[in-house]
C-alpha cells in the first residue's frame, strides 16, 4: 500500500462525499458501509490517517485527522463515525513490535475495530486466552482484524498490576476470523456503523498481539500525535464528525429558507425570525468550530516543540471536544425545527441527520459528567503534571 499524504487527505475526504451521498441510503438500510465507499476509503489511504508513517501511514496532524472526519461527516454521519473509531485504532500500531503492525495494518484492507472495554484474560506461556463478548464496535463489519480492551489475570487468577497499583489493561488483537459476529445494532441513529458485538472462544492470543495501548512505557514512534491518547484523539475526531453533520444541516436549511413559503406565511428568506435565527446560528456553528480547532492546534504546537502531554492538555480537550458535540446537537435541532414539516420526510436533508446527531450525543464523548471531571482538575490546580490515566 502506498503513503497516504497527510495533507491531500482533506481534498480527498471531499471528492468522496458525491459517491457516500450516493451510497448514504443503502448504507441506513444496510446498516453498514457499502462495498464501494469502503472501497474508496481503502483505496483513497483514509483509514491510514493516524497510522505512522513507519508502516506506511499518513500520521496526519490532529487538525488534518478532524477537518477528514468534518468533510465525510458532511456526506454521511455513519461514514465518518466508521472512519473515525478504525483510524484512532490504527494508532495501536505505535505501540507494536513490526512484525506484528504489519501483518495488521499491511495486509488489505488493513482495517482494525474495537469495541468497548470489558472481561479479563488470562495469562499463559507466551500469550493470554480470552472467552468473552465485546460490544459497541463501530467499523467492525469492515475490519480485518478486530481488538478488545482486557484486565489481566495471571495463571494463578491473580490480577495483573501496573507499577502503580492500577490494573494491567492490554488491547488483545486477533484476526475478525477468529471471532463471531453478533448483529446487534438496531438503533435510532448512526443506523449505517454496524456497531455490533463480537465474542472469541478459547482463543490464544500470541504476545506480540496484546499492545498495551496509550503506555508511554510500550511506546515505539517519537511523533507528536502518539503523545495523545486514543481517547483524547477519538473525542476530537467525533467532536468534529459532530460539526460536519451540523454544517450539512445549517446548510440545508438555508437553501431550504431561500425558496420555501408556508402556507399563508411571509417567505421564509424575507421572515425577519428566519434571517436573525440563521444568523444566529451560523455564529454559535462558527464559535464552536473555532473553539474546538484553537484548542487542537495549540495542544499540537506544545507537542510539536517536544512538550510533554500536561493535564490541562486532557482537560482542555475535553471540556472543547464536549461543549462542541453539544453545540453541535443545539445547531441540528434549530435547524430542524426551522424546516417545520419538510424535516419529517425521510427524502429531505434533515431527518437522518437529526437522528444521528443524536446519536453521537449519547457517546462518552458527550456526557456531562466530562465536564465534572475537567472541573475537578481545575480545582485540583495541578494542571501542568502528565494526565491521569482517566
């Protein structure tokens, strides 16, 4: 596979959006990508944003990695929440040895998927041997491999303990071959991410396939964008996925407003409550969009000078990544409402998009309980020490 270029993936993330608008319907009715957007992404070096560039990835800056996810998001929401979740996951092979990296990420299509964090392993001579089921994987349907997030127990059941007394954590790697799918995804948005569950059986995971994952300790790469979490990279990129679908909303309904007139109403470009509410709007889209970007980009400026990753670094991109999903949320539903009956119908520009900004309202990403953690940090005023594991 050839290098993506790290700045070409932007225009190429937007020449895509004909073919996904295209697809985006099957896609709902699928449930999951379509071959040909998959195709496109695979062929177009998209899923290799984050990968280093040791292995043939673009490792794209933070700020290129969200305006990718903001122009697919524009087009299809499922599309950008699939591309999201399998690129932070491609950044596990910063903490691989080569061998293992390659055999992942080098072998098309070269796509890897996770679900959420759950059940332990077992340790054993040379690996560890898993049973369980995983759910809430995004991407999964068109990963090649697949990953899950473990507690370690030793042979003798005792649990595995980092050097600080917390528990070992381990991301388990293992080809989607190896596991069963369980089609569990019917939902009320994000309907096209197949973000369903998968379980192993008595299945023997090899050493060099169990990375411990966001450990600065196991880290192999020197660049900037592997002193960032995975965690703190896939909330910056959904937080942007967030604002693609609300500019095709904003924008939707501004075309819709320059030709609509209700019934016994005033023409809606001519309603003065229509023209302040539009404006209105396009401002809180523009504050949070350049919130969120001024706060990637500084964060990017002190690890791009060989800063360490400080505390109120976590705590700014969470509390930005956050508030912006939810301002994001705020623009579809006046947006939304502004098109008064023309948004129920599944053939306009609004309905799916309502539902999937929803969605990715109810992420992790979007809890309140984010801002109570960033919240105790500032009070703690501690903020220049490494982040907690958190």
């Amino acid at each position: 596979m050839n290098r993506p270029e790290a700045f070409n993936l932007v225009e190429r993330a937007r020449a895509l959006q004909p073919l996904i608008i295209s697809e985006a319907d099957e896609i709902e009715r699928t449930r999951r990508l379509t071959p040909a957007v998959t195709s496109a992404l695979v062929e177009n070096g998209l899923y290799r944003a984050l990968l280093p560039r040791s292995f043939g990835g673009a490792e794209a800056p933070l700020d290129i990695f969200m305006q990718m996810q903001e122009e697919i998001a524009k087009a299809d929401a499922s599309t950008a929440w699939c591309l999201g979740q399998c690129s932070v996951c491609a950044m596990t092979a910063a903490y691989l040895a080569p061998e293992a990296a390659n055999e992942i990420f080098n072998s098309p299509p070269g796509i890897l998927a996770w679900g959420a964090i759950a059940h332990e392993v077992r340790a054993e001579p040379g690996g560890y041997r898993a049973s369980a089921r995983w759910d809430f994987a995004s991407g999964s349907r068109q990963a090649s491999w697949l990953g899950a997030h473990v507690r370690v127990v030793e042979a003798d059941g005792t649990p595995r303990k980092k050097p600080d007394g917390s528990p070992e954590i381990r991301t388990i790697l293992f080809p989607v071959t190896s596991a069963t799918m369980h089609d569990v995804w019917d939902v009320i948005g994000l309907k096209g991410t197949g973000t369903d569950s998968y379980s192993v059986e008595n299945l023997f995971i090899p050493e060099t396939f169990a990375a411990l994952r966001d450990d600065p300790a196991a880290l192999c790469e020197s660049g900037p964008l592997y002193k960032l979490s995975t965690n703190m990279v896939f909330s910056m990129g959904f937080a942007a996925t967030s604002l693609g679908v609300a500019r095709a909303t904003l924008d939707a309904v501004t075309e819709l407003a320059r030709g609509k007139t209700p019934q016994g109403l005033k023409a809606m470009r001519d309603n003065n409550a229509v023209q302040g509410l539009i404006g209105r709007t396009e401002a809180s889209l523009r504050a949070a969009r350049a919130y969120l970007y001024s706060t990637a980009n500084d964060v990017w400026s002190n690890l791009s000078r060989g800063d360490s990753l400080t505390e109120a670094d976590r705590v700014a991109i969470r509390i930005a990544s956050t508030w912006t999903i939810h301002q994001s949320a705020s623009v579809v539903d006046t947006a939304y409402h502004m098109a008064g009956a023309t948004a129920v119908f599944a053939k306009n520009p609004f309905e799916r998009r309502f539902r999937d900004m929803h969605a990715i309202a109810q992420q992790i990403q979007a809890r309140d309980t984010q801002y109570e953690d960033a919240g105790k940090a500032i009070l703690s005023a501690d903020l220049s020490a490494p982040p907690s594991a958190r």
